[in-house]
C-alpha cells in the first residue's frame, strides 16, 4: 500500500490514474503526473499533449520551484502577413500555434521528485487513450458549444462526432494519441528532438502552421523560484510572469488594492523570451539561463496592506468591497497592457473613473473563455504539487494532428500585432498566460496546493477562497460556495460585468462597489462555469483533505 496522497483533479480518470500510481508506492508527484495525463485523454477541450503546462511544486523538506513550460511563437512567423490580415490576432487556426510545452513540464516536474519513471506514470493515460473513455458532460458541452469548429477540422470531427449523425460521440478512441504518449514514456525527448518531433512538425506544416523541426528542439521549460509572498503565518508562492501568479499575489496580501501595481508591471513584461531579467513595481524576478537551458531565479512579490482581502474565508462586508476594487484594477491594468494595443501608459486611479464604453474597442472579436485544468496532490510526507495544463480556449486552435492525436493549443491568439505593445508577437517570444497556480505554505508545517479553470479571472476566483483553505474543516462546502467574477467578453458580456452567482456573500455591498467601478451587475440562475473549477489538496497537522469543484465533472480522493 502507498503512502496517503490527497489527489484533486476535473475529472474521476484523472483520480483513477492517480490511484494506480498511489498504490504502487506514489508520491503526490507521481499522482499528480499521472492525473494530469489522464486528464488529456478524457479533457480534449481543456488541455492537450499539445497544449502548455504551469506549476508550483514542492518536494517535502525542500523549497517550492516553479516550472513555466510555455512554447513561443515559430522562428518563420510571418508578422507582417499577420498585420495585413486584420488588427488582432486570429481566434483559432495554425497561426495561433505555439510550441507545446506540457511534455517538457512533465519530465521536469517527475525530475524535482517523482519516484516512479515517467513511463509508468503515462501508463493509465495510455490504456484510456487505446480502450476508451465516456464523454464527460462538460466536454458534450464544450464540443457543442464550438460545433462548427469541431466540425471544420477533419482531426476533430473524427474524434468527437458521429459520422453518421455529425453528432456529439459517446465515448473516445485515441490510438494515434496512445501511440504518441507510449513513446514519450519511453523517452520524452523524441518530442522535441526526433521521429516524434518530425512527426509533429510534419503534421503542423499540413495544417499551414509555421512551426518547424527546430522551433520544438529549441523549446526548455523554465525551472525558477517562484514569486512569494507572507501574510501572516502564512507564505504563498505563485509563478512569474508571464503568467498571472503577481495578481493572485498582490491581491491575496493586499486589503487596498496597492499591490495590484505589480500586476501591471509584471504583465508588461509578458512577451519576454524565457531567461530574460524583469523588474517591476513591487514585483521582482531575476532569472539566469544555465548551460543545460533550464532557467533559474528567485522572485518575491511584496504588496502593501496588511492581511487578506477576506481574512476569514467569509466574503467580509468591506474587506469583499476592497477584493473587488483590487481585482478590478488588476484587471484594468492587464487589460489595458495586453487587451486593447492602442492603449499607452497606465494610470490605474484614471483607468478606475473611465466609463464601460470607454473599453469597447477591446472587445471585438470571439469570447477568449478560457479552457485549463488544475491538478492538486500533496501527500503526508509534504510533497505538494499544483499544476495547470492548458489548450487555452476550448479546443484550442480547433485543430487536431492526427498523427499524433494532438489537440493544438492557441496561446498565440494571445499575441498582439502592435509592434509597440509589451504582448508584441516576434519570433521565438513567449505569448502572456492566465494561469494562476499557488501553493501556501505555514510556519507550522501545513501546506495547501489551488489550482482552478477560470481564463482571466484566476487570480480573483482563487483568494475568495484561499484564506478559508488553510483551515477550513468542509473545503467541498468552500469550494461550492457562490462567488463573483468580473469581465466582458470573456464572460460573454458586452461591456465590464461583475458577474455574481446567486446567494453570494455580501452581494449587496459588492454592488455597491461595482455601481462605483462603472461596472455592471449581472446574477447567474445558479453555479456557473466562469466562476471556476477549484481543485484544493491539504496537509495540516499531519491530517490530508482535499476538494473538487462542483463546477466541474472532477473528483477528490485521499488515496492510499
């Protein structure tokens, strides 16, 4: 029997593979590894071999490392070809192909402390990918949600629908994508430097992506220490840019909003190359490429206030008034720097007084919902892993490689075409990133892994809950509780929303605010997918507790 692991995942497979690995004498590594697999089997919609891979990990005893395994644009980018074609970025399609980073994740993630080799790991996902696995609801929505995607791409109709009917199938066959996990299980290299990588890289010229060869072998996920910050008792770690881990911090330790500056800073950097020095507002990461190409660095996030938005894991009345005001101008800031390109310098206190129709420029286009999956594991020993992997929209770029079986991500829609704006599309650049994985660590020995889906909206969706998941005795009650997001059109709305599920604490005094930040009030008829999918694995005084949102079609488990 293995040791105990607290598993959280999106989806039952996910914790099914994750048990197997348990059971064989796993760690919260090994489990997470497995799930995370698992999950890009049985959620093609949500993340992909083809798609990208952040996270927090630490191995018990040790220090939290963050690994960013985020592919940039294609050397051969055509810039000016995008230009002419229009203002933004395409929604989808082989220009919004970048390179795959989740393999690469995975292999440094097993390096900092699995203890089981990575083709034993991969070795459920296999069977799922060769035997089949029942469509979830929330892929039947998806797939219908973005038919005549699906329905464009020969790799995707083939997967999800019917021939004969052209409707949704009820289970999924994956041979090409067994055959590619079998061999990266026997050597995960030769899916950046060999057959499997030319494989790929054959398939991606079919489908008119610029990509090559030499793009894939010159991809390294990035190994770095991660940004912190302490509240208390209390140390949360979040990943640098150019993901959002600065906004989950500087709203988790700030109760006035002061810290969201970092978020702007930082953001700007979004579109560096992996390596590159960044230094701003109160946010610092310094970073160092060594021989062998794995970046190393250090980074703290130190916001002003004192104590959590939501100091008891309870909305809090004014304290939910000041997590708002937070997040909206974390919100503004990012959006100004990587939403709309023709906006310059940002002036956060101006940006606060702008009416909704002042940001309407920004929202053209297709809703840019995101679509990610977390992984939670931590075990009684103290390994502790949180990991989002990522297509970015559903289906990504809606297209599949069939011969490999790949689901292709579209982070490159993220791009801007603007040759000024900090998120510029240039060969070999990273595009920025919504991920937001944290881990919490106490004075005390207790650590906590979060993780949610939620597009933009991660950072904020994460502190309501954060605080309360240090201690809370029903995290699946915590985690069901409703909750406010705010948005536009990547909450389908036409102008900045706050959007509130129904019975949500303190929802009059988070209306009042809202009505001050010009935005509007909109209530769902119940739990909605924008408000996130939450995954959150515990260890505290020796005891393992975990949760699984509601939301989703997941599952939580303490396996043995």
């Amino acid at each position: 029997m293995g040791r105990g692991v607290a598993v959280a995942a999106p989806h039952p497979a996910a914790v099914d593979a994750a048990r197997e690995v348990v059971a064989a004498g796993g760690n919260a590594f090994d489990a997470a590894l497995a799930a995370a697999a698992a999950l890009t089997v049985a959620y093609p919609h949500q993340c992909s071999v083809g798609g990208d891979l952040v996270a927090i990990v630490r191995p018990a005893g040790g220090e939290a490392r963050a690994v960013l395994s985020i592919g940039a644009a294609a050397v051969n980018v055509d810039v000016p070809a995008l230009r002419a074609g229009g203002e933004r970025m395409p929604f989808g399609g082989p220009q919004t192909v970048t390179v795959p980073g989740v393999v690469a994740g995975w292999a440094s993630i097993a390096a900092l402390g699995a203890s089981m080799p990575l083709s034993a790991l991969l070795e459920p996902a296999i069977r799922l990918a060769d035997d089949g696995v029942a469509v979830s609801p929330g892929l039947h929505r998806a797939t219908l949600g973005r038919l005549d995607g699906v329905r464009a791409d020969p790799g995707l109709s083939a997967l999800l629908l019917d021939p004969a009917t052209g409707e949704p199938v009820e289970s999924l066959n994956q041979p090409a994508l067994a055959e590619t996990l079998r061999q990266i299980g026997a050597n995960w290299r030769t899916f950046y430097k060999g057959h499997l990588a030319h494989r790929l890289a054959d398939g991606l010229a079919a489908l008119g992506s610029p990509l090559t060869a030499d793009d894939l072998a010159a991809h390294r996920a990035e190994v770095t220490m991660p940004l912190t910050t302490v509240v208390g008792d209390v140390t949360w770690s979040a990943a640098p840019p150019p993901v959002q881990g600065a906004t989950f911090l500087a709203i988790v330790g700030s109760a006035a909003g002061s810290g969201s500056q970092a978020d702007a800073g930082s953001i700007a950097h979004a579109g560096l190359p992996a390596g590159a020095d960044i230094a701003a507002g109160t946010t610092t990461a310094a970073g160092t490429t060594t021989a062998a190409g794995t970046t190393t660095g250090a980074g703290t996030a130190s916001p002003t206030g004192a104590g959590f938005p939501v100091a008891t894991g309870s909305a809090g009345g004014a304290n939910a008034a000041a997590l708002l005001t937070d997040a909206r101008r974390a919100q503004l800031a990012r959006d100004t720097l990587l939403g709309d390109p023709r906006t310059g310098p940002v002036d956060l206190d101006g940006l606060l007084l702008r009416t909704p129709e002042a940001f309407a420029g920004s929202d053209a286009g297709p809703k840019p919902a995101g679509d990610t999956v977390a992984v939670t594991a931590v075990d009684e020993d103290g390994n502790a892993v949180t990991l989002i992997q990522s297509v970015f929209q559903s289906f990504g770029s809606c297209l599949l490689e069939p011969g490999t079986g790949l689901v292709l991500h579209n982070r490159g829609s993220s791009f801007s075409l603007d040759p000024a704006h900090p998120a510029r599309i240039a060969p070999g650049v990273r595009p920025p990133h919504t991920l937001c994985p944290t881990l919490a660590t106490t004075r005390d020995g207790g650590i906590v892994a979060l993780g949610c889906q939620g597009g933009r909206s991660q950072p904020w969706i994460l502190a309501q809950v954060a605080p309360a998941a240090l201690d809370s005795d029903d995290l699946a009650g915590l985690l069901a509780r409703p909750r406010w997001i705010i948005g536009a059109r990547e909450i389908g709305r036409d102008a900045p929303t706050l959007l509130l599920e129904p019975g949500t604490p303190d929802a009059e005094a988070l209306t009042r605010t809202a009505e001050a930040l010009d935005l509007l009030v909109d209530v769902t008829d119940g739990p909605h997918d924008d408000a996130g999918h939450i995954q959150v694995a515990r260890l505290t005084a020796g005891t393992l507790a975990t949760a699984s949102d509601p939301r989703a079609d997941g599952l939580a488990a303490v396996l043995r």
